[in-house]
C-alpha cells in the first residue's frame, strides 16, 4: 500500500511542476489582449516580468530553507496555494499595478516549487529509487510547457483571456486539497518524519564546499536554458525564416524531448545502481554522457535547415533532461535529508540571478554579431560544469 501511495505522490509532484511551468506562461500568451484592454507600455511589461524573477529568485532559497524546516507536504502544498491564488488574481486584476503585484505573488509562490519536489521525492524514494522518481516530479515542468500554448489559446479565444488564468489557478486549489488528504505519517516511516526539523544549521550549509560547487555549476548553467526558452524562437523566426504558425507547430518537440529525458535519465542511473555500480558513478556517468550530447549545440549556427536545427535543439534539450535530473538528484544523495530543499533553492536562486545578469548580454551580442557565439557558448557550458562537477566533487556521498 505504502509504494501505491508513493507513486500516487509522485504523480500529484508531476502535476504540481506541470502547472508551475503553465501558470508562469499564461501572461507571455495573453499580454497583447492585456496591453491592449489596459494600455500596458512594453516597458510596464518588462517590470512585470522582472517583479516575477526577483520574488522567483529569492524564494528558491528562502522556500528551500522552509521546506527543509517544515516537510515536503506542507511546503509544497503551500507553494502550490500561493502560486494558485496569484495566479486566479491575475484574472481578476484591473491595472498595472495589481498585476505587477500579482505576478511578484505568482513567482513567491511558484520559487519553492522545485525544492519542495526535491525534499518530497527524498521523502518517499530511497537511493536506488531516487533518480527516476526527481525525472519524473522535475519532468511535469517540460510537459506543462508543452501542454501551455495550446491550451492557453483555446482558452482565451474560447472564454476570453482572464479565464487563462482562473481556470489553471481552479486546478491548482483542487490539487492542493487533494495534496493535504493524503495520511503521509501512516505511510512514512518513522526516519522520514524525523527530517522535517533540519539539525544542520544555514550557516554550515554554507561553508560547505560541496554547496558552492553545485551553486556555481547552476550559475553557469541556468543562463542556457533561458535563452532556450526566451529567444529561440525569435532566432527560429529572424534567422531561420520560419512563420510563427510554423514555430507553434515545431517548438514543442524539444521540450517533449526535455521530460521524456528527465524521466529516462533518472531511470538509467537508477538501473545502475540497483546493478551495483555506486551512486558515485552511476551519477556522474550519465551526466558526463549529458554534457557530451550538448556539444551538438555550436552546429545548429551553421545547419542548413530550420528542420535540422530543430532536430539539435531537441537534442540539446534532451541531454539537459538528463542532466538536470542527476545534477538534483546528487545533491540529495550528497546533502540527504537536513538540507536538499535549502541546496536546491541556493542553486536555484543563483541560476536564476545569473540569468537576469546575463540576459542584456544576450541582446547586446544578437544586435552587434549573431546568435554564433551564443550557440558555441551552450555547447561548451555543460562539458565545463561536468569538469568542475568531477574535479570538486570527486565522490558523491552523504555527508549529513
């Protein structure tokens, strides 16, 4: 009974990672309807947005902190009724102001997704059980960003724009509901319910080594995948000739690709273990095979076709899958069960500062050269995490 309930939390952590990715997404696909009932400058827009990073930024640690204190259910579950009341206010908002309130809302609550999924994976799944279990809770955010601009347009042109947000912000308090019904303490052993009061204090997470190791491999690394999703398909579009209807039709493969790898690469390592080779280098061999694969990313600059530059993207973005799932997944066989939420939500946060320093940069190099060395650039990033990943981290074991 107790693995049925684990899977059944498993599937509610995919769902929850799912709605976090197409909740954020429902502003991008209705803010022109929005600009144009409430006169919102494309400056306004962009403080919008940026209200959002800064709340989304600082809440990965914050959250990570809490959800180490309070336990996977309750923080997660709170996460989810933040990010799912903000999200129906963006329904019912009147101005600029309150959106931008709205949306610094939106990202404090939706900052201690990830980290809460990573606490309640450990929570449930042991170590030879873990890997899979992270792709899959972390595989509902690439699903949701597939599932996002379809559904969103049905729903805008059916219903009009506001019930975008009010209907996605509905499911999300059904499943808190159903989040909070579940009798975790019946089904959790006794040393899992003891991890719900961190005995390790920030100030030693800190001054570990190991954390400033992953914190500095997500500062690198991060920046790629938001350029990936924020201005892929502007290059799609200015140097690859493709229509936007085209673009709709084509750029969810790749994020397909994402969360069938984040699932696949959690199971190979999984399989791994359970064969007998050591989390040590069942981990790292599938994310050396991850940062191998995105050297594929300097050739979608120099491909002929937009069909064989989709084709790298969607490897590129499956090799992150891999990546990403066993990077999350390292962290709670290195940090277990006193501070893999506080970790994650340090990482996070860095990933997403590093992103908002970087971004300008992007432009600036798009205006005065092309998208080249940007391409180079996400081909080179993950070899080089993976080198500081082994030389800092020479072996992944607990250390708590």
């Amino acid at each position: 009974m107790k693995n049925k309930i684990a899977w059944l939390v498993l599937v509610l952590v995919f769902i929850a990672t799912g709605l976090n990715f197409l909740d954020r997404q429902v502003l991008s696909m209705t803010i022109i309807k929005i600009q144009e009932e409430f006169h919102i400058t494309d400056v306004q827009y962009g403080w919008i947005n940026t209200s959002f990073l800064v709340s989304y930024a600082l809440m990965f640690t914050i959250g990570g902190r809490i959800i180490d204190t309070v336990g996977g259910k309750i923080g997660l579950g709170l996460a989810v009724l933040i990010w799912s009341i903000a999200c129906f206010l963006h329904g019912v908002m009147q101005n600029f102001y309150q959106l931008i309130a709205f949306r610094f809302l939106l990202g404090f609550g939706e900052g201690g997704c990830f980290p809460g999924a990573a606490k309640v994976v450990y929570e449930w799944f042991d170590e030879k059980k873990r890997g899979m279990a992270n792709g899959i809770a972390i595989g509902g955010s690439a699903i949701g960003a597939v599932l996002a601009p379809p559904l969103t347009i049905y729903v805008a042109s059916s219903f009009g724009w506001r019930a975008s947000f009010i209907i996605p912000a509905i499911v999300g308090m059904i499943w808190v509901v159903g989040w909070f019904l579940i009798p975790w303490k019946r089904y959790i052993g006794t040393q899992r319910e003891k991890i719900v009061s961190p005995s390790v204090s920030f100030a030693s997470i800190l001054k570990n080594k190991y954390l400033w190791v992953f914190v500095s491999i997500r500062f690198l690394l991060d920046p790629v995948l938001y350029f990936l999703m924020f201005w892929v398909p502007k290059y799609l579009s200015e140097y690859r000739g493709m229509s936007f209807e085209r673009i709709g039709d084509l750029f969810w493969i790749p994020f397909l690709a994402l969360g069938i790898s984040n699932i696949f690469g959690g199971w190979i390592s999984d399989k791994l273990i359970q064969r007998g080779i050591s989390i040590n280098k069942a981990r790292k061999w599938v994310m050396g095979i991850a940062a191998g694969l995105t050297l594929c990313a300097p050739f979608i600059a120099f491909v002929g076709s937009y069909q064989l530059a989709i084709a790298l993207l969607t490897l590129l973005l499956f090799a992150h899958g891999f990546w990403i799932t066993n990077y999350i997944t390292a962290i709670s066989d290195i940090f277990g069960s006193k501070a893999t939420s506080t970790v994650v939500g340090l990482s996070g946060t860095a990933g997403a500062l590093s992103s908002l320093l970087i971004n300008p940069f992007i432009g600036e190099i798009v205006t005065r050269y092309s998208y080249t060395p940007l391409w180079v650039t996400a081909g080179l990033m993950y070899p080089l995490g993976f080198l500081l990943f082994l030389v800092f981290i020479p072996r992944i074991k607990a250390l708590f």
